[in-house]
C-alpha cells in the first residue's frame, strides 16, 4: 500500500491492524524466547498488550517518531471510538490506540526494519 492509501484509511482501522501484529510479535517473542508453562504465554503477552502498558510505549518512543508517524498518531488519538477500556482512563485508551495505529501504519506500508527498531526500543530484546 502506499501512504496516501493507508492515510485515507480510518485511523481505527490501521488500529485494528496494529493491534493484531503488536500482539503477534510478542507472542513470537515469547514462544521463541522464553521457557513458559502454556498457560502462563497469554498471561506474559496480557501484560504488555493493554492500554496503559501500550500508552507508556508510546511515550518512551514519541520523540523519535518523524512527522508522518506523529501525523497518523495525531488522528488515531481524535477519531472518535465506540468502544473504551474499562480498566483503563480514557487519555491511556486513546494513546493506546494511537500506538496500534503507529504500529499498523508501519506493517502496512511493509516498513519492517522500523517496525522492528521500535518495538525493539520498547521492549529491548
């Protein structure tokens, strides 16, 4: 896809993406690296994949974002959104969203190596 296809996407909908490959690249993180009963996987990936643990994520890599990453987390942080953590405040909730949005923009515009630098940075593995 190219950019202006991806930015006339809704926000959510970039989200959405994010989201499912936020939590698929953990969750081959863990099966790959670490030695967990089964049961236990879900509990580790649950600890990383929730709004507050993916709105501090945001904030540790705001500053190194360029204007286009910090554009379409401008708009995933606006768009208006049915749905609300119920454990979480609605600020983490929409940086949350917006950080799946970052990460699905990266995945669809096929960016890999910077897709990987930051969650890298987040997570450091």
């Amino acid at each position: 896809m190219t950019i202006k296809e991806i930015t006339q996407m809704s926000p959510l909908a970039i989200a959405f993406v994010g989201d499912a490959v936020h939590t698929l690249y953990l969750r081959d993180y863990f099966i790959k690296n670490q030695i967990l009963k089964q049961a236990n996987y879900h509990k580790e990936v649950s600890r990383f994949c929730n709004a507050k643990s993916q709105a501090q994520a945001l904030d540790l890599i705001y500053e190194e974002l360029n204007e286009d990453e910090k554009e379409i987390i401008r708009r995933a942080r606006n768009s208006k959104s049915k749905h609300c953590a119920k454990n979480f405040s609605e600020e983490d909730y929409k940086k949350a969203t917006s950080f799946e949005a970052l990460v699905g923009y990266l995945y669809l515009l096929e960016n890999k190596d910077r897709l990987d630098y930051i969650l890298k940075k987040i997570y450091n593995f």
